[in-house]
C-alpha cells in the first residue's frame, strides 16, 4: 500500500487529505456544495415522487436516519429514503421489492445530498459504516475516517458490497492515501456505469450485506 509522506495529526476540525494542498482541499469542498444544490434543485420531483411511493407501499418513515461516523470518527445522520419495512425479522425479511430497487438504483441514496452540502460527507470518500464497527477496525483500518466518509468512493466503483470486508477497507485506505480532484473526477465517471449495470449492489447470498467483526480486521 503507498505510504503517505507528511501526514499530519487529526486535530478538531482537520480535514486530512494525504499531502494534498488547502487549494485541493478548498476546491473539494467548493465541489461538494455546488453538486450537492444541483442535485437537490434537479432532483427534488423524483425525491418527492419516491417519498410518496414508500408512504403509500410502506407507511411512515419515509426516510431512515442513522447514526454514522464521519470524519475524524464524530457522528452524524446519515439520511436514506427507507427500503424496509418495521419490525422484526432479517433484513431479507423486512426489505421489500419497492426498497430493493431502490437501493439497485442508488435512489435510496438520494436523501444524502443533503448530508453533503451539511458538511457530514462528501461526494466521493469511503462510504459511512455502523458505529458499532469503530472498534473492530485495525490502525490501518481506521485511517478511512481521515477524510469525510462518501456518497461514492474507490471500493464502490471496484465491486460495492460483494467485496470481502479486507478489500473494502483496504480500498478505502488506499483512497485516503492517494486522494486527490483527479481520482474524485474518475470515481465520479465511473459511478453511473457502475450503478446501471446493477453491479455489487449486494453481498453474493445477503439482501445487503454482512455484518463487518473483528476476527475479519
């Protein structure tokens, strides 16, 4: 994995991006706000029209918060249009055929536009995991919350949730320690295809994916 030369600490408030500069980190962050409003101004009919499908198919909520770390570990809401239903019982069990197109589409992804323009993610980073996994990560593992956590990212574009956990967070390491506007222009490109072609939306034998413990870190 490539070494990263002049790391700095994690201090409040730094947004840590390898070597790269304040203008890249500047310009990152400009493009987050400017495609964040675009997609919300464009968007905000088919986000209307998919609220009032899962409250007609599902009932209330129509969006799923969630707690989720970001960066530097500090928690935010992560905001999703709701894919299953309430109560109990297996993930396979509890999503329904409306939410599984949802979320082979991306759609269910739609609400996190707003997480972006917050400040909470970014258009490209790692994407943002369960609390519960912070302390099953190794070192290396945890350097993925270094930047703030993505609505796409490296491992997204190189197989999504069919990626055994190790290639996944190796992949989210290798982003923080090379990310630069070039790699998040080509994670951007990529994304679409990736999401057309349906391709690693969930693990191979799960209605999502597996759960990440320890023994595999």
């Amino acid at each position: 994995m490539t070494g990263v030369a002049g790391a700095t600490s994690n201090r409040d408030n730094t947004y840590w991006l390898g070597d790269t500069s304040r203008m890249t980190r500047f310009v990152k962050r400009l493009l987050d706000l400017v495609v964040s409003v675009l997609a919300i101004a464009v968007l905000w009919p088919l986000m209307l029209l998919i609220a009032m499908l899962i409250l007609v198919l599902m009932g209330r909520p129509v969006i799923f918060k969630q707690r989720r770390p970001g960066l530097n570990e500090r928690a935010f809401c992560v905001y999703k249009f709701r894919s299953m239903r309430n109560g109990d019982g297996s993930d396979e069990q509890r999503l329904t055929r409306f939410g599984a197109l949802l979320r082979a589409t991306s759609l269910d992804e739609l609400p996190e536009f707003w997480n972006v323009f917050r400040g909470d993610m970014s258009l490209v980073g790692p994407r943002p995991l369960l609390m519960d996994y912070l302390g099953h990560y190794s070192a290396e593992q945890s350097k993925r919350h270094r930047v703030r956590p993505g609505l796409t990212g490296w491992a997204q574009i190189k197989g999504r949730n069919d990626l055994s956990w190790d290639d996944k967070l190796k992949l989210d390491v290798w982003y923080v320690e090379n990310c630069s506007l070039w790699l998040d222009v080509k994670i951007l490109i990529a994304t679409p295809f990736v999401v057309l072609r349906q391709q690693g939306v969930n693990k191979t034998d799960h209605a999502t994916t597996d759960r990440f413990t320890e023994s595999e870190s």
